[in-house]
C-alpha cells in the first residue's frame, strides 16, 4: 500500500469516528462508556445476527464470502467500537494473525469510503444500533448527505 493509500484510509476512518462520536454527542471526547463495555462476542453475535449466519461461521475457517465479509466487519467493528488491539481481536476469531485482522479493517474502511457503499455503511450502523440497544428510526437514514437542491 502506497503512502497515499495509507493517508486516505486513516483520513477516512478519522472521519467515520467523527461520525460516531457526533451520532453519541461527544464530540472531541472518547467515544462513549457504552461503547468501551461492548465485548467482542457482542459484536460477533450482532454481526452474525445482521447478516443472517451463524457466529460460528465469523469464527470459523470458512474462506467463502457468505462467512468472510461478515466477518471482516465484525473486526471492522471490533476495531472501531472497542479498545481492543488487531491482536486481541484476532484471539476470538480463531487466534488469526493480527495482520489479517489489518486487512479485514483496511477493506471496510476502503468500502465505507466509496461513495456508492451505502448499504454497507447502513448495516454498520444496523449493527452498531443493536449493540447499544438503539431503534431502528436512527440508523443512516439520518447521516447527513448533500441533497439534490444543493450542497451548501
């Protein structure tokens, strides 16, 4: 990966933590205590819940993309919503190397980057809302986007 490529993706995932921090109101600030007691196997759980599949296949050796999307975005959360290192997160996926628990957030963050990713950064949200027991009427829908009128 390029030094570019590395820029752009920390700038992107810096703004996706401006967006959960301004979804929590707490700008500036840690994101939220609910946020730090949010375990791993909670998020697996709501991960395989989400995308319909078994926890065991996020876990599990499976390399089709049934199980390997899903279970890249629940390291992708992992990361995100937790103060776990890519090591510690890469224990409860069936002891998996902390570079491949990098690359997993490394191909979220650049799908939540692209612009056309929106069922993606919906089901982020889907997810995040279910772990912090949040309905469903606050999920993207209300990420601010630029309307047709105007981007001002």
């Amino acid at each position: 990966m390029t030094e570019h490529a590395v820029l752009a993706a920390v700038s992107r995932a810096r703004a996706w933590r401006r967006h959960l921090e301004e979804r929590c109101g707490q700008q500036g600030e840690p994101i939220s205590p609910a946020y730090r007691r949010i375990s791993i196997g909670q998020i697996i759980r709501a991960t395989a819940r989400h995308f319909d599949t078994p926890p065991e296949k996020l876990i599990g050796d499976s390399r089709s993309q049934e199980s390997v999307w899903p279970r890249h975005v629940a390291m992708y959360l992992a990361r995100e919503l937790t103060d776990k290192s890519f090591k510690q997160i890469g224990r409860q996926f069936n002891n998996r190397d902390h570079s491949t628990v990098l690359g997993a957030c490394r191909n979220i963050a650049r799908a939540v980057a692209d612009p056309k990713s929106i069922v993606l950064r919906d089901a982020l949200l889907q997810i995040e809302d279910s772990l912090l027991g949040r309905d469903d009427a606050n999920t993207a829908a209300d990420i601010s986007r630029p309307t047709q009128a105007g981007r001002a």
